[in-house]
C-alpha cells in the first residue's frame, strides 16, 4: 500500500532543528529509501517552512507510524503534527493509472 504522510512543524522551531539534524534525518532517508520514496520539505506560500511530507509504501499506517518514530527529527519536538494517510494514484505522468 501507499501512504502519504504530511508533518506540520512547530512555527519558529525549524530553521535551527533542520539544520543541526539534517545529516542524521537524510541517512535515515538514505537507509529506509525501499519504503519512503519520496520525500521533501512544505513551505508555506511566503516561503517559510511548514513542515514536510513522505511518499511510503508500507502494509499499514501502524508500519508508517514506527517508521516515523524512527526518524532524527522525531524526538527533536519540531513536529506539530503528522498525518498518515492511505494514498491511491490514479493518474501520473499524463496517464491513467487504474
């Protein structure tokens, strides 16, 4: 299955947790990349951070939320929030996909 997992994180925390973690947070990508396929930060329309979100293939949301537990900027407390959402594509690349 498909998940998509969108973080919200703590305004004004970011910028000093991002950078001070990022190595860490992008081997744990690296490591995990047969499950996240994607990944990359949100920024809010004036260019400020917001949060980010991953592309998982995984069985369950519960397999998505141990993974997500697992990630550096987890106990960092820059998260706000996460969802984890089951995700069906339909349509990429100009085509369908069902």
């Amino acid at each position: 299955m498909l998940f998509v997992v969108l973080f919200e994180d703590k305004p004004g925390l970011g910028a000093e947790i991002r950078r001070r973690h990022m190595p860490a947070h992008l081997g744990f990508l690296e490591r995990n990349a047969a499950r996240i396929k994607a990944a990359g930060p949100l920024a809010r329309p004036s260019g400020e951070g917001a949060g980010g979100l991953w592309l998982v293939e995984a069985d369950s949301a519960e397999a998505v939320e141990a993974l997500v537990r697992e990630d550096p900027f987890w106990p960092t407390g820059l998260r706000l929030s996460v969802r984890v959402l089951a995700w069906t594509q339909v349509f990429a690349e100009g085509a369908r996909r069902l």
